[in-house]
C-alpha cells in the first residue's frame, strides 16, 4: 500500500460529477495539482448502506476543505453510469457536488494497495494529497466501518500548519514549540 512520503500515482482517471446529463466520457488528472491539496477517499460499493452516510458527511464539509485549498474526489470501483443512477436514486448523494472516480478497472485502487482481496472492492481509504502529490496521511477502514470526514479535516489542518501538533490538536490551538 502507498503510504506517507510516495507520490500519488499521476493516472488520468473516469470520474462522474453531478446529475444533469449521463456521463460522457470525463476524465480527473491526478498528475495535475494547480497549486492545491487533495482529499480522495474510497467506498467499497455504490448502492449500499455504510457509503452513502459517508459521502453526505465529506460532501457536507467540501466548502471547509475548499477553504483550505483542497480539492475532495470521492472513488469507489464502480462505474460512471453506475454512480450516476445511484446519484440520481438518492437526494443525499445528488447533492454531493464533487468528481467520483469511476475506477472499475481498479488501476488507481490497484496502485493505491487498497483492494480487499477477497471481495474485490476497495477498502475505505483516505488519502491526503499536497500540492507536490505527496501523499501526507492515509488512513484505511475495514469494508463495515465507516470513516469521521470531521477528522479528515482536523488533519489537513494540521499537516497545513507545517508545526508539531499534540494529540487532539485543532485549528486556533497552540502549536507546540520545542525549546531551542
């Protein structure tokens, strides 16, 4: 699995992103940065009951990371069309206004390391991408557990203070600061 320190593999990847016209073909560079943070995380399956809690709760927080210059990309190994229906059957996710990849041939999940080899889907992974697509945190839940969007943010805010932040730090606290 790539983890803190690797480059975020630079794949030109399908993605789906809203629900006024069926996919066409879109394409996310993940080589591209522009200058700005990314926040990807996968789901194991579309049409299930874990994911969609998540993707309201990421998709409620996308203005915060906007804030902090971070660009949210959902992903799971379905496909665009398969996104798309399940965008349009649920008004939670239809709102959920950020590209999902479409990596039903699992080359990003594949380079990533997060397939779960016995269900063939990926596992709940979080990737925190900087600028130079550095990967700088990744965490990784089993296929029943969902993720805290909330702490996505607590550590993108951190890792964007450039400082020692002590356990449970949030943005406005006090950094530490070793003694010269």
């Amino acid at each position: 699995m790539l983890t803190v320190g690797d480059k975020l593999p630079a794949l030109k990847v399908p993605v789906q992103q809203g629900t006024a016209a069926l996919p066409a073909g879109e394409t996310l560079d993940l080589g591209q940065t522009n200058g700005r943070w990314k926040i990807i995380f996968y789901w194991p399956k579309d049409f299930t009951f874990v994911c969609p809690t998540e993707i309201e709760g990421y998709a409620q927080l996308k203005g915060d990371f906007a804030d902090r210059d971070a660009d949210l990309i959902g992903a799971s190994t379905d496909t665009d069309f398969v996104h798309f229906a399940w965008r349009k059957s649920d008004e939670r996710l239809e709102k959920a206004d950020f590209p999902w990849i479409a990596d039903n041939k699992k080359e990003l999940a594949e380079a990533l390391g997060i397939i779960a080899k016995d269900e063939g889907v990926a596992f709940r992974a979080t990737f925190i991408v900087d600028p130079d697509n550095i990967i700088q945190h990744v965490t990784v839940n089993g296929l029943n557990v969902g993720r805290n969007p909330q702490e996505t943010l607590r550590i993108l805010d951190a890792l964007q203070t450039d400082e020692l932040c002590p356990c449970n730090w949030t943005q406005g606290e006090e950094v530490l600061r070793p003694a010269a």
